[in-house]
C-alpha cells in the first residue's frame, strides 16, 4: 500500500514539474481496496481496472518501471507508449486492460469471465469499478448476463463517494440500494470498509473462494475516499465543502496500519527506512523512463486498430 502511495506522490511531482502530460487519475486514499482484493487472488487470476488503476496495475504485481514508461509515452510502456495512463495491459500478471469508458469494464470483464467458464479454468476475473461507473446501464445488463450465465466474476465497486464532483445523493433517490440491485439480478453482496485493509482482503478472499467453488458472480462494495481531485492534481475541488483534509486522514488506511505496526513493536524508523526505499526505487524508475525513447515515428500506425 505505502508502495502505492509513495509512487503516485512521486507522479504527482512529475505532473507539477511539466514533465507528465498523460491524463491522469490517482488512487491516493483507496490503496486499501485494490491491495486487499488483489492479495487475496491467485497469480492466475485476471483482473480489470478503469481510468483510476494505477494501483489495481501495482497490486496485481505490475512493475512501475513499465507504468511511467506508458504514462510519459515512451516505446517500452505497457502499450507501447502510445496508451497512456487509463490503458494499460500486462498479460505476464494477468492485468488484462484498463478501459476509461465509464463502465465498459463490467461488460468486457463479463466476457472474459465467461471464457474461463467455457474453457473450465480454474481461475476467475475480477473487475475495479467506480459507483459513478455503476450506475451506467450497459452494467446492469452485463449483472444479467453474468448471473444467468453464472460466471466467476468478482465486482469490486469503489465507492469514494464522488463521480468527479457529483456526490452520490445528487445521483441517487433516497432508498438507493445497491445490495437490492444486484442481489435482485442474483448476484452475492457484501460492503467492507474500503479503509481497513483487513476488512477488505478478508471479504474479497471469502467472495474470491465462492465464486471460484460456485462459479457464480459476486460483488464487493468498498466504501473509500480518494484524497486527490478526481484527475489532475491542479483540478478544482470546491465541491468538497463538507470534508476536511483532516478528517481524510484519519481514516487513512495507510495511516491506520501505521499506529497498528507501532503498537505492535515496529519501530518508527525502520517504518521510515521502508518508505525511503520505496522512494528510491520509484526515483530510479521514473528517471529510467524520462531516459527512455519514444516510439519511433514509423510506428505510429501500429497497433492501431482502424481500416
Ligand atoms: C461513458 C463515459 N462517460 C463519461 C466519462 C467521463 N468520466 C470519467 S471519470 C468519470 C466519473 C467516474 O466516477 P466513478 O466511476 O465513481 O470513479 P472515480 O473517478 O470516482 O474513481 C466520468 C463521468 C467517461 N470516461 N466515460
């Protein structure tokens, strides 16, 4: 989680200094949600991000180097450079592609879901979305379709309260249920708190074992906070009138652990010897993509999918 962390504040440093112009989304403050559900996956199984998944990429085990080299555009980024932050895909850690269509996460990782039925895999697919994202309509379609053809599909929704700046009771009827939603399509619900760690890779473990055993779709709504604006560090945040920077960061997962390592006997420097390292691996991957090539200009009509 403090990896997570320590490498988009180091992104949001290349955003300030001009040196990143890819559109860009941070997970700052819902570290807890895509770390606990993904550590509570097999290797094997696939996942499926949005427009925020930087950190969906890192926890599946993705590596940074190959991140910031997609996000500054160079030839050895995860898309060849030409992707950028809201597409990203890596096979070798079964991160099978980011998608910033609002939603089309659902309908695209029902499809995958449905293939590791078809072909009797073992594994399961797991897709990240919003609750802006949730309310589009080809999602609740795909819910139809993943329980009738009862597929291994794990829904995570990340819950942070906002669609860039509508807040859920400006988009929602009173009585909003989302548990009646899906439970109502035939589709297992749970909520875990998206700022304790241990409440979210516990559920997402017990949901991962039912849909794998059942082969059937289940959901797990995290409720979390994204500290940042919704999309560039420099954007306007006045709707947050109700909220305060200090009451984010008390409920800070990242920071909750910290007092929990402390009590527990870690030392408070070895604590900091563990970021200063995180800090100087990101460092030193962030400077190897700024050294690195773009892709070459007769490239530019590769991999492109057009007549
Ligand atoms: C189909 C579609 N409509 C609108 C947008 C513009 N858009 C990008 S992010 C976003 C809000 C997303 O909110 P949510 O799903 O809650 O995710 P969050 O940004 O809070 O992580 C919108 C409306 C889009 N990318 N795709």
């Amino acid at each position: 989680m403090l990896y997570l962390r320590v490498a988009e504040q180091e992104l949001v440093q290349l955003y300030l200094d001009k040196k990143l112009f890819s559109m860009v989304h941070f997970y700052v403050g819902q570290e807890a949600v895509a770390v606990g559900v993904c550590d509570a996956l097999k290797p094997e199984d696939k996942v499926m991000g949005n427009h925020r998944s930087h950190g969906h990429y890192l926890a599946k085990g993705g590596n940074f180097r190959r991140m910031v080299c997609e996000l500054l555009g160079r030839a050895n980024g995860l898309a060849r450079g030409k992707g950028g932050s809201m597409h990203m895909i890596d096979k070798s850690v079964n991160f099978i592609g980011s998608t910033p269509l609002l939603g089309s996460v659902v309908p695209l990782a029902t499809g995958v879901a449905f293939e590791q039925k078809y072909n009797k895999r073992d594994t399961i697919t797991t897709a990240f979305f919003g609750d802006g994202a949730s309310e589009e309509g080809v999602v609740y379609e795909s819910y139809n379709l993943a329980a009738l053809y009862q597929v291994p599909l794990l829904l995570i929704v990340e819950n942070n309260l906002f669609a860039i700046n509508s807040k859920l009771k400006d988009r929602r009827a009173p009585g909003h249920s989302l548990e009646k939603i899906v439970s109502g399509f035939g589709i297992e619900y749970r909520k875990a708190d998206g700022n304790d760690y241990k409440d979210v890779t516990t559920k997402a473990k017990e949901l991962a074992d039912f849909v794998r055993r059942e082969k059937r779709p289940a959901m797990l709504e995290c409720i979390t906070y994204r500290h940042m604006a919704h999309s560039t560090p420099l954007m306007d945040e006045k709707y947050r009138e109700v909220d305060t920077l200090e009451e984010r960061t008390k409920q800070d997962s990242i920071a909750k652990l910290k007092v929990e390592l402390l009590a527990g006997g870690t030392k408070e420097s070895e604590l900091a010897l563990m970021e200063a390292e995180l800090k100087k691996s990101v460092l030193a991957d962030i400077q190897f993509a700024l050294e690195s090539p773009f892709p070459p200009k007769e490239d530019i009509y590769t991999d492109m999918y057009a007549e």
